[in-house]
C-alpha cells in the first residue's frame, strides 16, 4: 500500500492519480479524504496525533508527505518538527520509506538564481529555518540509517486547480476579473515556476524507484529563464489581454500586512521575490529522460480547465 499524508491538497490530488500506474492499493489521509480514483481507500486521521499517524502509516510501503499546515510562521513553528519527529518514529517501527515534498526555503539567499540539490543551506528567515529543521530531522535519519526516505522539492507551483498558488492569485483571478495583475517584489527577475502535473508524475516515480532513495531531488521544472514579468505577460497573450501590472514593493509589505494579513506572512520570505530565482531540475530531467512542460503550454492548459 502506498499512503499520500495531506491528500486533499492539490499535489496530494495530482499524485494520487499519477500513483494509480504503479499500485492499485492508495490510501487517501486527511481530516476529510475525499477519493481521487475509484480505488482509493480513505482514512480520516488528525496528522498531528501521534497514534491517528502511526495508524495511517501501518501497512504502508510507502508514505509520501504532501502536508501544507497554514502559512503562518507560529503554526509551522509549533506543527512540523512535532509531525516529522512523529512520521519518523512511525515509518522506522511499520518499516516505511518517506517520500518529503519539500520547498526550497532552506537555501542560502545568496545563491537562489542556480538553485541544485548541492546548494547550501543557510536559513534567513523565521519559516526558512523551520523547513531546514525538519529535512535536517529526515537527512539525519537517513544517515543513521533508521530509514529510507528521500527529499522531493519543487519550486513555487502553478498549474490547474492550484488555488493558493500567487500567479493564481495575483495573476490568473485578477486577468479573469478584467483587472489589473499584480505582484510582490520585483518584476524584471528571474523566477522559476513547478507545474503541478509535473510534480505528481515525478513524485510517483520517485517513490516507486529504489535507487531514487537516501537522497534530494529537484523536481522538473523548465530550464527555460524566464522573468516575472514575461510570466505574467505569458497569461495575458493566453487570454488575449493587455493590462498594466501592479507591483506592491517589498518595505510596503509589513505595513499593508496589518490590514492583509497573509502579506505579514510573506514578508518573511520576501527575499525570493527580490531577486533572481532558478530552479535547476537537470538532475532529474537527466536521470529519467524527463522533459517538463514549458511555460506557455502550462498556461495554455490551466485557461482550458477552467
């Protein structure tokens, strides 16, 4: 049995229906599973309690960690070591390899326009260095051979049904809306986005490939650079519009954060959005003769699902 943690979230979605080529036995865990094959086998379970997780993960092959806790920097503080300190214990006693969806928050600033699965790792920020704990908790545990797990990381995300995506948010709703699209931070830098389809394929493939284990993966993701402004001009030749983008700047963020909260939350990150940001998958394109999809087409098929 291969078990998805977090399964109603939108790369929970993507996997469980990417899985169904390598298993017909997938269990669906969150507060209120909700089936995504036929197949699928559900289990209600509160994630942070210790016993509802070891029971989720028994019988598991596999356990892939799809989890997003809300985005605020109290909750993650207090949520993610106590899950992966649980997750660990549980996959080590039921004999479960750990597939860790992860982003790349970790990184060091100063190297975040040639991100690689060797860049190092140097936390500035308050959620940066909640993320570099917990995969330093499931690296550690691989090194002391208590496991066998693997790190799977993604860029920011985009693609269909990814609703709290900020080129959904601040982009895609606006154009829908015949507004203007905004942005945090800059616009004429680099930044790299993963498309959720991608995401599920590759996850399922590397849970299912022995040798892909005990290490980090960049997930695919286009090699072609483009900035945030040819991104959201992308949206626009889609959907055949042309309207003037809004940016809000970074020193901005903080005070509008009192009336908009989540912008509070951003802040803390706000570096990504300052400067160039490229996501170099090439490990993995190469290693699975791996082609991701490019911008333009990724765009093309969420104006289609809509």
């Amino acid at each position: 049995m291969q078990t998805i943690l977090g399964a109603n979230g939108s790369v929970g979605k993507e996997l469980a229906k990417e899985l169904k080529n390598y298993t017909n036995k997938i269990q669906l865990v969150n507060r209120n599973p909700q089936k995504v094959n036929d197949s699928d086998i559900l289990l209600k379970a509160d994630l942070l309690d210790s016993t509802s997780l070891d029971n989720a993960v028994k019988g598991s092959d596999v356990v892939y960690v799809t989890i997003a806790f809300e985005y605020k920097t109290s909750v993650w503080k207090e949520n993610w070591p106590k899950f992966m300190k649980n997750l660990i214990h549980s996959c080590k006693n039921h004999n479960a390899k750990i597939v860790f969806v992860d982003n790349m928050y970790m990184y060091d600033p100063k190297y975040l326009s040639n991100m690689t699965e060797e860049t190092p790792i140097n936390p500035n920020s308050e959620k940066s260095k909640i993320r570099a704990e917990v995969a330093g908790m499931l690296l550690d545990a691989i090194k002391k051979k208590e496991i066998k797990a693997l790190i799977a990381r993604s860029a920011d995300f985009y693609g269909p049904n990814v609703e709290n995506s900020a080129l959904t948010l601040m982009v895609y709703k606006k154009l829908l809306k015949n507004k203007n699209p905004q942005w945090l931070g800059k616009l004429d830098v680099l930044h790299s986005f993963t498309y959720i389809k991608d995401i599920g394929k590759s996850v399922a493939l590397l849970g299912n490939t022995p040798e892909a284990y005990n290490q980090v993966w960049h997930l695919p993701t286009t090699e072609v650079k483009l900035t945030t402004r040819e991104w959201i001009e992308l949206y626009m030749k889609e959907m055949n519009m042309k309207k003037k983008i809004q940016t809000i700047p970074i020193w901005a963020m903080g005070t509008l954060g009192i009336f908009i909260p989540i912008l509070k939350e951003l802040k803390d990150v706000s570096y990504q959005v300052d400067s160039d940001y490229f996501f170099d998958s090439s490990k993995f394109n190469k290693k699975f003769n791996f082609l991701p999809i490019t911008s333009a087409e990724g765009i093309r098929e969420i104006i289609q699902a809509s």
